[in-house]
C-alpha cells in the first residue's frame, strides 16, 4: 500500500524505475529467432490475459477475443480499423424503414473448419441459441430483442426485432455475435470452429495458443502460415521476451511507460494507437451502501483521478468523466464534475450516515493497470475514513466472482467494447445499476436513427452517469504497440477487442 506522503500527487516513475533497474534493453540486430519466423512464414505474439476457454458466446473475457475473433471466428458483419461496419459472413443486407427487419444474404460457398457449410440455418442456431433463456452469451440482451429468425432460401436470412435498434449491425460485429455450427459449438471452448482464415492448431494453457493458416478459406486467405500467441501477464517478462526473439510483436503491450526503451533499439517499431479503453472503480450498485447516490459521490470526490491517470505515466492518458472514450465520435468531457476533494467526500459519508472505519473489499483481476490503481484507490479511500481490503484474483476466478456472482464490492476493470454505454440499462448486469431515466435515455438512443439525435441521446446518457455516478470513471489510456521492424500489417487503431491476423506480413 502506498503511504499519505505519495497520494495527492502520485509519483508516475515508480513503476518504471521498478522494471528498469532490471530490464536490458540491446540497441540494433535481430534475433535469429526472428529471421527463422520471416523465413517459415510464422510469427509469435504477446497477449497479456491468458484465456480459460476459447468460446467468445460463453465467456466475456478480452483473451478469448484477442486470440480468436476474426482469426478464427467470424461474424455477419465486421468492423474494419476505422471501426466503420463492413460485410463479412454476409455480404449484404436491408433494413426495413421501421427499424425492424432486416435481410442478409450470406457469402456462398462458406465453410467451418470441419467442412460443415455456412447455411442460413447454421446463422439461424446461432443467433437463436444467444439468444435462449440459458444463453450464457456475455451480451444476451442484444439477443433477446430478437423477435424471429427465419429462412426464406439457404443463403437468405431474415431477422426481425422486437423494437428498433439502431445499433444491431455494428452489435453483430462483436465477438459476441459470431457465427458457430450447431455440430461444432458444443466444444468450442476447448476446440474452437470456426469459418476465419486460421485453424486453431494447439493450447498449451497460460503459455501459448498456436493457430494455423486455413487453406480452404472463402475469402483472402492469410499471408502468414502459423500464429502462436504467447501469454505474459509480467510486463519485465514481455519486454525480454520481445527483446530475446521469444516474440515479434506485442499489441496493447501491458507496460507502456516502457516503451521509451523500444524505441531506442532499430530492431523495433513502437506505435500509439486508440482502443475504447474505459478504466473504472466499479461498484456494486446492490451492495446497501453503494446504493445511496451521497457514498457514490463520496467515492468520486476521494479520488484525485488526474493524479491516478499521470501515475499511469502513458503519454495521452485521459481523466475520463463517464463511460465513454475519446475515439468515440460521441466521446463528451465530463472528468470535471467531480474534482478531487476529500473534505466533501468526508461530508457526504457523514452525511450518509458512513462510520470512520467502514470496511470495503476491493477484488482486483490480474492485470499490471488494476493493481497498481487499485492500490491508489485504496490509499485515497482510506484518507477519507474507509478501510479498503484488497483481494488479487486469477482470470478464472474473477469472471465467476465478480461478473458472474456480483461478490464483490468494489473492482478496478476496463471495458474495452466499443460503444457499450448501454450496459447501464442492463440492471442484471455485474455492477447493478438500475435507473429508470437512463433505461428511457437508452431506448430512445437506440429508436433513433437520425446520428444528430443519436449524438444528443447519447451526450445525455453520459452526462446521467457523469452526475449518478453507478462507477467511478477513472482513465484513459492509448495503446502502445511494439513490433519487429519486419512486422507489416498490424492494427494500430483498435476499434474492438482483437488481434486481426489475417493481413499481417514480413516485409522490408
């Protein structure tokens, strides 16, 4: 925990004098690793979450779309760098002028890595079995507004909502959204099927998953011929082994105030790029105290978030002030609203009736942004009379509790999918919020499909979380990108969870 003497302005070196005492860092040449992986058309990644499954339908975690939304499985539709909406598995579709029907006609001659074909039947399973009452899919409630499915010819689907939703296509881009076999999805979570332009190949668990080119791919096939992905949770660990030819490349590379070391060495190119990184205290909205609108605000007020985001000490971090961020085109600044003022925290808990000393338990997922803001969080919490008990869980554990179960009080946690403000409207959802207004706010948003009102709805939305505060918004952070030289094709921008790998090449 780190003591009074370090909050009101959080020192943003310490975590890089930490791993660079002990980070070596050669300047030039490449390892022959790599030269082997140039020649042989294959490449190693870094991910920093380790997956449990492999089935994006069942489980919400960043590691399972990382690997293998749009390598192994695809969707509908599909968003490219930009985040703009494109065809995919189908490849067109019209939408009635009501909002309410809309008509795909899918790619011909598609097929799942087993040879089963991609019908309008094999869409028809999946968008049903999301959306069943035992549907485990992370974003059921996209589903649920599904009213029918139906299928005129084969390679024709028809799909009707139950009210308008302006935002299915781009939804059906999600990993949630993709399209499985009804032979196949059944264990997909070990062995994954899908119809992409890799073929999953080996798991070795919490050390790499290994996919490999599909030669029978409907589309563009891939240019490289295997992919291994590589778990390192360690950011000292990642960067050695990127520095020793145990990986090329590393997107979203967990530790970016020490990417300075990257960019002094020739044999690496290091980008920034956007993702919808929203980084929050979240909080049980069930739990007795974090119901009251005065102890939410508290929280808000005990927190210098300017001070937490430059302990980051990531170039183009943001204070955020609602959920929403800056790649967003509806992206508003609302990080003001509640300024860092502990005496006001400690009056609102008075006057919520808190008692100095009130116990709270902070459960943190692991990852290197959560425990060194959870921490943060913790010792500010604490300067305002609250005792923080912090709990580390592994990946597993945390999705059962936390997301799953809603155990838990508080958690450290960004989302990461785009344009996903409507999950307050989910008041099953794992931090609980139920607001009426909103709900009103989101539907409307959702009925809307003029973008100028769109816009307005949804500057409203943020402003409503901004001022009830369900979380505590805290940051924003841009990704930091580190690859090999050689490494031509890889997404800067990213739009949604994921590692396209279809276009990447080495190159010159």
């Amino acid at each position: 925990m780190f003591s009074a003497a370090t909050l009101h302005r959080p020192k943003k070196t310490r975590l890089r004098i930490i791993l660079g005492l002990t980070l070596f860092c050669a300047v030039g040449g490449t390892p022959s690793s790599a030269m082997a992986g140039a020649q042989d058309g294959s490449i190693a990644v870094g991910i920093n979450i380790s997956p449990s499954t492999l089935d994006p339908t069942t489980n919400p975690s960043e590691g399972i779309r990382n690997v293998t939304y749009a390598n192994i499985y695809e969707g509908l539709t599909a968003e490219d760098e930009q985040g703009a909406v494109h065809p995919l598995l189908a490849q067109s579709w019209s939408v009635s002028p009501d909002g309410v029907h809309y008509a795909f006609a899918l790619h011909p001659n598609v097929q799942f890595h087993d040879g089963a074909p991609l019908t309008c039947a094999t869409v028809k399973f999946s968008l049903d079995r999301a959306r069943a009452p035992e549907s485990l899919n992370p974003q059921k409630q996209i589903f649920e507004n599904i009213q029918d499915v139906s299928c005129p010819s084969d390679l024709s689907v028809s799909v009707t909502l139950k009210a308008p939703h302006a935002s299915f296509l781009s939804e059906l881009a999600w990993a949630d959204a993709v399209i499985v076999a009804p032979q196949s999805a059944a264990g997909n979570a070990q062995h994954p099927i899908g119809t992409g332009p890799f073929i999953f190949k080996d798991w070795k668990r919490a050390e790499s998953i290994t996919l490999k080119k599909n030669p029978t791919y409907w589309g563009t096939p891939a240019k490289l011929k295997t992919v291994i992905f590589r778990f390192y949770t360690d950011p000292l660990a990642a960067a050695n082994a990127l520095l020793d030819g145990q990986l090329d490349a590393y997107p979203s590379f967990p530790a970016p105030e020490m990417a300075a070391r990257f960019t002094q060495n020739s044999a690496f190119v290091v980008k920034q790029g956007i993702a919808p990184f929203k980084a929050m205290l979240a909080l049980n909205n069930r739990r007795k105290l974090f119901a009251q609108p005065l102890v939410r605000q508290a929280l808000a007020y005990a927190l210098d978030r300017a001070g937490i985001t430059e302990a980051m000490d990531i170039p183009g971090a943001l204070v955020l002030g609602s959920h929403m961020s800056p790649e967003n085109q509806n992206y508003t600044d609302l990080s003001s609203v509640y300024p860092y003022n502990p005496e006001k925290a400690k009056a609102l808990l008075r006057q919520a009736g808190v008692e100095p000393g009130t116990r709270l338990k902070l459960v943190l997922p692991p990852i290197a942004y959560a425990h060194t803001t959870g921490e943060l969080v913790a010792a500010y919490l604490e300067q305002v009379g609250l005792n923080v008990t912090i709990t580390q869980l592994e990946w597993p554990a945390w999705l059962a509790q936390v997301f799953g179960h809603h155990d838990f009080d508080m958690t450290v946690i960004a989302h990461t999918e785009p344009d996903d403000i409507g999950i307050y409207a989910r008041k099953d959802y794992y931090f609980g919020y139920n607001n009426p207004d909103f709900q009103a706010l989101y539907a409307a948003y959702e009925a809307e499909q003029d973008p100028a009102k769109r816009h307005t709805l949804s500057v409203q939305m943020q402003e409503k979380l901004a001022h009830d505060v369900p979380n505590v918004f805290l940051f924003f952070v841009p990704r930091t990108n580190i690859a090999r030289r050689e490494v031509k094709g890889l997404w800067n921008r990213l739009p949604l969870p994921a590692t396209p790998m279809s276009s990447v090449f080495w190159g010159q």
